[in-house]
C-alpha cells in the first residue's frame, strides 16, 4: 500500500541518471536530474541518486555508482563464469540482466540506506520496471524522450529492435504509479500512440537553472551564432549547417560555433554524416577559414560563457519534449531562435 504523505512532510527521493554529477557529459536528463535535485534539497528534501556513471575522483553521500557495481558483480568468479556462458549460448544478451541485477541491488540498497518515498527513472528501454515490483512507495515516471518519438526523430531504421524498445517502453509507461511528462504534446503523444489514459499523469514542465551571469550586448559579438546540440537528425545538426551556409552568402563575416558531440546524422539515403564532412560538402573551406568552428562537447560550466559572447543563440531540433538547451539560454537572457 503507497503511503500517505502530508504536503510539508519531507521526502526522500531516488533519482536514476545516466551520470553524474551536472556538467559530468552533455545529456538532458542529467540536467534535469542535477537542476531539480539540487532545488528539492534547497527545500529540505533528500535526494539519492543511482547514477549509470560517475566522473573520475567524485564522492558524495547518497550517489550510486551502477558501473562500479556491475563491475564487481561480472568479476566475482561464479558470475563471471555465468555470464561467459550465457554471452555463447543464451538467445538473449547477457548484459541486459547484468544491468538489471546491478540496479535492483542498488535500488534495494538506497531504500534501506535513504528510506526512499519516490523513486523517478525515466522510460529508456523500459528499465523503469526492473526496481518497481517490490517497491510499496511511489514510482514515478517522467516521459523525457519515449522512443516512438526520439527514435523517428533520429531517423534510425524501425527494424525489430526498435519495435521492440518501443514495447518494452509502453510496458513501463503502462505499469509507472505516476507519469510526468515537460510538455503537453509528448503527454498527447504518448497516450494516443500506446492507447493508454494515463489518468495520473502530470505536465511538470523542467525547472529552469540558476545562473550567475547574464547576456549583455555590450559583450556579444554580432557575428557570431552559436549551436548547442548533438550533431545527428534529431537535434537538426544539419539544418543549422545549412541555414548558415545561406547566412554566409549574406554576411561573409558571421561565425558559428557548433558545441556538441558528432552522433552522426542520417540523410534521406540512409547514410551517416560526420559533422567536418557534412561541413565540407555543404560550405566548402568554412573549417579551415574559421567560419565553422566545432568544438565538441563542452563541460556545462562553460555554456553560460559561450552563450554570453554569441548574438544569438539557435535550437532547430526536429523534436523536443521539452528544450534544456532553448531553457539554459533564456535563463541568461539570450537571443534566441527556435527553427525547424
């Protein structure tokens, strides 16, 4: 049975995070476990967070390293020899009970270490439902991304893989005490793909970051452009390679800084692009006359920067259910543009 709570009880919350801390790797639901964790706790709430990675020399009390403990798992010898075998013989991979296995150790062990009221995991590949079954508090469920959405965003091929990651994801989002989802169209989305009322389900839009700094014209340059995304289909890495190859036959002078890692973009064809190469097809010489310059990912703490000494800042994703990176910027007060 869920337990009543009154509206100023303190809670204790699990958190899942692909890694950690903020700022460890450029990921959306880092960001949006980082930003409200860090709010919740400002409130008197406690947080713990079951982390999939953790950054090289970072500790603190309540985080969870699940690559640390899949690693001890997989080398204790009975298990390694298990899963020898399995990986040679079994239909199914391996891996996926080994992760299953490490995050319900763990998911166990923060309940008795934290006394977890709520425990939020979003719905990728359905790992949502591994911890839930023996869980008498609260799962929650926040939509960042469902599959069925992402994955045609990212133009991959919908082959049985990708149908079956969609199931197993309705599964999920099916069995979830509560549903949250950043926007009301992914929300929409989702109920009508799945056939499912989600009748406890909650538009939570993410809350903003704090900053320290903001946009100032007097410190912009008025050449330069900056994009802050993934180079792939999804997050429109080369429409912005090909908008500002007609800005460039306007104004030969303006600049663009791309941020972001190469995740490969897929064209009409079915072929993958790497940024430089996509660059050099669409605006030849712009890498080596600076016009273009692609700076990979970047730690989180030096966006803000990056931000305040562009004109403008441009998100031109083919689909987003909620934008960290138009938030990030607005929270600065800078220019932005939102094309498609």
């Amino acid at each position: 049975m869920k337990q009543r709570l009154s509206a100023d009880t303190p809670l204790s919350i699990g958190y899942y995070s692909p890694s950690w801390p903020i700022g460890s790797s450029p990921n959306g639901v880092l960001n949006y476990v980082g930003f409200l964790s860090e709010q919740l706790e400002t409130m008197g709430h406690h947080t713990t967070i079951l982390a999939d990675t953790i950054a090289e020399g970072y500790h603190a009390s309540g985080v969870y390293n699940l690559t640390e403990i899949r690693t001890t798992i997989a080398h204790n010898p009975l298990n390694r020899a298990m899963y020898g075998l399995w990986r040679r013989f079994a239909t199914h991979p391996a891996n996926s009970h080994l992760y299953r296995r490490a995050l319900v150790t763990t998911f166990h062990r923060a309940i008795v270490e934290h006394g977890l009221n709520i425990f939020e995991m979003e719905e990728t590949y359905g790992w949502a439902r591994w911890p839930a079954p023996e869980f008498t508090d609260s799962h929650l469920h926040p939509l960042h991304g469902p599959w069925f959405l992402n994955g045609r965003a990212l133009g991959v091929p919908e082959d049985e893989g990708f149908r079956r990651r969609v199931e197993e994801e309705g599964r999920a989002i099916r069995d979830a005490d509560l549903i949250t989802a950043p926007s009301r169209d992914v929300l929409e989305q989702t109920r009508a793909f799945y056939g499912l009322a989600l009748e406890h389900a909650e538009v939570v839009p993410v809350p903003a970051p704090r900053v320290t700094k903001h946009w100032h014209l007097s410190d912009a340059d008025p050449k330069r452009i900056l994009f802050v995304g993934r180079f792939d289909r999804h997050k429109g890495g080369d429409l912005i390679i090909d908008a500002f190859g007609k800005i460039l036959a306007q104004i030969p002078d303006a600049r663009l800084w791309f941020v972001g890692p190469d995740r490969g973009y897929i064209d009409a064809n079915g072929r993958t692009w790497h940024i430089e190469e996509y660059v050099r097809d669409r605006i030849p010489g712009a890498l080596e006359l600076k016009q273009v310059e692609c700076l990979g990912a970047q730690p989180f703490s030096a966006l803000a920067s990056l931000r305040c000494k562009a004109m403008v800042s441009v998100v031109c994703s083919r689909y987003e259910t909620f934008s960290f990176v138009a938030l990030e910027s607005i929270a600065l007060g800078c220019p932005l543009v939102a094309a498609r």
